[in-house]
C-alpha cells in the first residue's frame, strides 16, 4: 500500500482502537462479535429510528442524568422520524431527501 492512504489508515486505525477499547466497547461491545453487537444489527433502519434505537441502548448502564439526556435525544430521534413520515413541514432540502427515500 502505498503513502497515498496513510491518512486513512490513520483514522481507520484509530476509529478500531475507539470500537474495541473505548467509549464503542464500553457502550456497545458487550463482550459480542462486532457484526453481533447492537449497532451492527441497525443497517436495516432509517437513519433517525437507528439513532434513537442506539441512544436507547447507550442509556442502560449510564448514570441517572446521562441516561436521561440519551433518552431525551431518542425521544427528539423519533419525534423527527414521525414529523418526517406525516410529511410535516420540511424545508426544501428535507422534502428532496423524502423523495429520494421514496426511490
């Protein structure tokens, strides 16, 4: 490989080092195969329901007030998720991506 990738590879290796000893293992790993953790297992969601599933998950175990500001931010996930499929009121750039989803 050549210098070309070295930033990447930087950041590749950095992102693992986060996933396997840092706040992704403490949140997430739970002592699982990564393609059998949690977030792995989210590919099939949208984007706000994925992130209010993960917000909930990362909230057992945390403290009282630290679970219940990822709780609060699952609630704000999934309120833009139902705001999204009422189809309420999106700026135009919302609105192009609704349409592009619906493809």
């Amino acid at each position: 490989m050549t210098g070309r990738y070295e930033a990447l590879k930087s950041v590749l290796r950095e992102s693992l080092e986060d996933l396997t000893s840092g706040k992704g293992e403490a949140r997430h790993g739970l002592g699982l195969p990564w393609e059998r953790q949690p977030m792995a297992m989210f590919g099939h969601l949208d984007f706000l329901s994925g992130q209010a599933a993960k917000k909930i998950l990362e909230a057992n175990g945390l403290d009282r007030d630290s679970a219940i500001h990822e709780y609060m931010g699952a609630i704000n996930y999934l309120a833009s998720r139902i705001l999204y499929l009422r189809g309420l009121p999106l700026d135009e750039k919302a609105k192009e991506i609704q349409e592009e989803e619906k493809k």
